[in-house]
C-alpha cells in the first residue's frame, strides 16, 4: 500500500505536538532518504516466482523419480529435446489400475515420437471438490502413495488436495512447472507439463458451464494434453467440434489403448460396498490401507 503525505497533512500532525517538538517534527521534503526494503524471503521470492496467491500452503514437489541424472548432459541445454512431465488431477477415490495404466500408455506414446518423459504426477482433488462419497484427502493422498509406490516415475503432488480451498487444474500445472523451472534446473523452453486424461474429461471441456473458457484455452496452450482413447468416444470429432480444442490440436496428443480397460473407481467402490473382491483392479497396497480404515463401507 502507497501513503500519499501532502504538506498539509504534514502540517496538521505539527500542530498536534508540543511546542518543544515541534521543530523536531520533519517536513516531507526534509525526510532523510528511505532505507531499502529488506529482501524477500525465499518462500516470498518463491510465491511471486510461481505467480501464486500468498495465503496457499507450501508443499514441496516430490522429485525423487525424476530421471534427472540420466538426461543431466541433456537437460537445460540449447538442443531441441523436449522434456516431459505429465500430471493427472483428479479424485482417485480410490486410485485404480486404470490411472496408473495412463501414465505407461502416455510414456509409450510420447517417446515414440521423440519426447522425454522424466516424471509424473498424481494430484488429488482438494476436498471442496464435494464430489459424492469422496473420501478426505487425507486418506486418497495416502491410497494414491501406495498406488504409484512400484512406479519408476509416477509420484504424488499433496499440493492440491492440502490447499484451504478449492484449486483449478490450470492452478496446478503452473505450480508443478514454476517448481521445477525455479532455480535454473530445467529450461521452460525445454520443458511441457501436460495434463494426462481420458477422452471423457477432453469432452468435459466443450460442456458449457463446466471449465472456465480462458483456462481451456492456456491449458491448450502454454501446457498441452495426452488424452487416451476410451472406447465409444470419437478424440478427433470432439476436437473438431471446439474452436478452442482445434487452434490447439498439435498441442493435444491422443494415444490408443491397445487393452481397453475399463476399471474405474466408481466401479470398485461398488464392488467394495457388495463385499466383492476388487483383487486385481488395484494394488493390493491400497485393498489393505481400505480394508484398515473400513473405507467405503457405507455412504460417506
């Protein structure tokens, strides 16, 4: 804040003192030079880094399986490699097969044509996401842990899901990109953050209502998408059928499942609720951790 003083301001507060002081008071053209403020802290100097708000609550990224050290000759240099980080935002309630099968299919894809994958993450929702029967955070961050434990690059961002409020995916990937660009590690320009999905969050963004129309369009943009191909939906006509998705289609990369799979948490949490087993659907580490805690049990 700016505090605008004018000589009669000044004035006034001259006359409020004793006489003895008053030619002690300064006029504003007779104030000594201001010191410098003091530097920023870093977590100031990270905040504004990042462009983020001031109240969110810190929480370091996880970096223990980026490939760094194997591409470190590679890494910030000026040759045309591109490296990737994929994210996937969502419930994970509970994380499944399915969303781990994501990022392998995604690595695949990207590397055959040339990218560098060298990390991943999981970032689940913040819990004013209110989605039904949505466990606390506390819990699916711990299950979405358990979940990628046996992955050489998937890893789990807390970020979201210990914020105070609500955070946008946009929110997100720019926070995962400023915390690895900080510091001169990787370059920008060499580096993409793209939101990892299926084709059924690509055809959530031409429904209107339900994204912000400016942050579909630098999402697009500035970061990029992999979306795998469900079965039943057609990836080229929803890109086609948004102008938005169409200025931005070579930013956008569609891959095939070669083994459909149709596991979805929906799907488990049922069969958990029916006493069915869900063996096979997702890591035994995470059929533990719910049978522990008694989750999905009944409606929460």
């Amino acid at each position: 804040m700016t505090l605008i003083v004018n000589d009669s301001i000044v004035e006034d507060i001259k006359n409020t003192l004793p006489k003895s002081r008053r030619k002690l008071a300064p006029t504003v053209s007779a104030l000594s030079t201001p010191t410098a403020p003091p530097p920023p802290s870093p977590r100031s100097d990270r905040i504004q880094h990042l462009g983020m708000d001031s109240n969110f609550v810190e929480v370091p990224l996880p970096m223990d399986k980026l490939s760094l050290s194997s591409h470190e000759s590679d890494i910030g240099c000026e040759r045309n490699q591109m490296f990737i980080v994929l994210l996937s935002a969502g419930s994970f309630n509970p994380p499944t097969y399915m969303h781990l099968r994501m990022f392998e299919l995604a690595k695949d894809a990207l590397e055959a044509q040339g990218y560098v994958v060298i990390g991943g993450y999981m970032s689940p929702a913040n819990d004013a996401y209110k989605k039904m029967d949505l466990l606390p955070a506390i819990h699916r961050v711990q299950l979405c842990e358990l979940a990628c434990r046996s992955s050489s690059f998937v890893m789990v961002d807390p970020w979201e899901a210990k914020q105070s409020s609500y955070q946008r995916t946009l929110t997100v990937l720019s926070r995962i990109q400023g915390s690895l660009c900080h510091g001169g590690s990787i370059k920008k320009e060499s580096l993409k953050v793209l939101l990892l999905c299926g084709s059924d969050l690509l055809e959530s963004f031409v429904i209107p209502g339900v994204w912000l129309v400016d942050q579909v369009s630098t999402i697009c943009r500035d970061f990029g998408i992999v979306c795998i191909r469900r079965e039943g939906k057609d990836i080229e006509n929803i890109i086609a059928s948004n102008e938005i998705l169409q200025q931005h289609k070579s930013n956008i990369f569609s891959v095939d499942e070669i083994v459909p799979n149709q596991i979805s948490s929906t799907k488990v949490r049922e069969c958990i609720r029916r006493g069915l087993s869900v063996k096979y659907l997702t890591p035994d580490e995470v059929i533990d951790y719910i049978k522990v805690h008694k989750l999905f049990i009944s409606d929460c």
